[in-house]
C-alpha cells in the first residue's frame, strides 16, 4: 500500500486537489512546524502539510493559538518549506493578519509568501472576511477557508465544543462556504463540526473540503502531527486516532542515554576518536 500511495512523486498543486476530489481520491494532510518533521511526513507520501498556527500551542506552549506572531509564522513556514518537495506546503495566517482590514491582510499575506515560499495560506472565517480573502486571491496566492471551529475566535466561543449543532449556525456556515468557493478559495478546512453538515457542504461545493472531527463524508482529513504521533497526551477529542506512542518511545530512549551516561557505558572506546 504504502509503494502505491508514493508512486505519484509530481508536486501537489491546488488543481491536483481539485482533480483528486473529481475522482474520488481522498485528501491526506497533517501539520508540520519545523524541516525535519516536514522532511519526513513528505517522505511517507502526504498530499497536503499546514504549518498551522497550532505552532503557537504545540512548538511554543501558549493555551491558544492567538499569541504567535506573524514572523513566528514565518520563520516556521520557511523551516517546513525548506524539507518539502512532493506535498502542498499551506500556511496559517495568525490571528490579527487579516482581520483588520483588506489592505493590511494582503500586505501581510504578500509577505508571507515572498519570505516562505509556501504554495497557500489558510484563513479563519466567512463573509466576515470576504473582502479580505478576495484581495489576497486577487493578488495572486491561493486561499484555504476554514470553518467550524475556528480556533483564533476562541474566546468568544469561550468553549471548544462541537460548533454548528444548532439550524442558524449550520446554516450560516453552509452559506460561507459557498462564499468561499464564489470567491476562489480552493479548498475549506471544516474544524469539529456534525458529519451530516460537513457531508451536506462537500457535496454542495466543487472545491475539496478537508475535516478535521467532521466525520469520513469529507474529501480528506488533517490532524496534528503531534497528536497523531503520541507526542501529546493530554489532548484526547473524539476525531483523534493515535498511530504511535513517540511520547513513551522518546521518554525511555533518554532514559536509556542518561543510564548509560552515568554508569560510564557511553562513550565506549568504538564511540570516541
């Protein structure tokens, strides 16, 4: 399986995604922050990484993912860059990018670009940020949407429960993500929402929707890549599968080293000049 999901080494592109929810195929994408993760899920044979501003939580710590700065993005988005060849390299605008008018927002969105090298950026919102959005596409960089849950309005929210239950939130978002595709958006990030709505928007849209707790309807799925690895463990949502356990593995290979260093076995004579 995995010689035939690697067979395919042309760079992703935007119309690739288009062509691959014309026939079908679903969507793989999972977070990088840094070059030798990036290296190596592009490697495996992912369609799609996002430097997700998810960084603010995984790589740096904070509680949300409001505090990272634009040159944090940056800086991470050209260190993933850098390690990709095959997959679709998207990066988050942070929060304060681009809601606070057009002109800044693409100011900011050129900036990104130019700097990182990235293939896309993904923003937060729908017809809120609209104008914003069609500047930035207008400008010539392609555009991911990002509905649900919507991690930079988090405390407005106050919760991050399942968003969209109620019949005017889900028809409110059914109407931003047609806006998000009239606009040229490419592609929409659907975050913790009911299977039957994000089911309901992706065969609504001609543009790939990719979930994330939005059930299997969808045209593919991101996680964490720290999630889905087994660095984290506090953070157990329905939509998570773990497919490793590198928060144990990691743990007892420095418990190892430390073993090793003070009863002097490392280094032996095979490990010094």
């Amino acid at each position: 399986m995995s010689v035939h999901l690697n067979e395919d080494t042309r760079k992703v592109t935007t119309h690739r995604l288009f062509e691959m929810k014309q026939r079908g195929e679903k969507i793989s994408m999972l977070t990088a922050y840094d070059y030798t993760m990036a290296n190596l899920i592009d490697t495996a044979g992912i369609d799609v990484i996002l430097v997700g501003d998810s960084a603010s939580n995984v790589m740096a710590g904070n509680v949300t993912t409001l505090p990272i700065t634009l040159d944090q993005m940056i800086y991470h988005g050209k260190s993933v860059v850098r390690g990709v060849k095959r997959a679709l390299v998207v990066v988050d605008m942070p929060f304060g990018t681009y809601q606070t008018g057009e002109i800044e927002a693409v100011q900011n969105a050129i900036k990104m670009m130019k700097i990182t090298h990235a293939d896309a950026l993904k923003l937060e919102g729908g017809v809120e940020i609209i104008d914003a959005i069609k500047r930035i596409i207008d400008a010539g960089i392609p555009i991911m949407g990002h509905l649900g849950l919507m991690p930079q309005s988090i405390n407005k929210y106050g919760t991050y429960t399942v968003r969209a239950k109620e019949e005017t939130e889900a028809e409110k978002l059914i109407k931003d993500a047609h806006a998000l595709e009239e606009v040229g958006c490419f592609a929409i990030v659907l975050e913790k929402i009911p299977a039957a709505l994000a089911e309901r928007v992706a065969k609504e849209v001609k543009i790939p929707v990719i979930g994330i707790g939005a059930g299997g309807a969808v045209d593919g799925q991101v996680l964490v890549c720290a999630d889905m690895l087994g660095m984290t463990n506090g953070f157990s949502p329905r939509f998570l599968r773990r497919y490793a356990n590198l928060s144990e593995i990691v743990t007892k290979a420095v418990q190892n080293y430390i073993e090793d260093v003070k009863s002097h076995d490392f280094p032996n004579k095979d490990e010094q000049y």
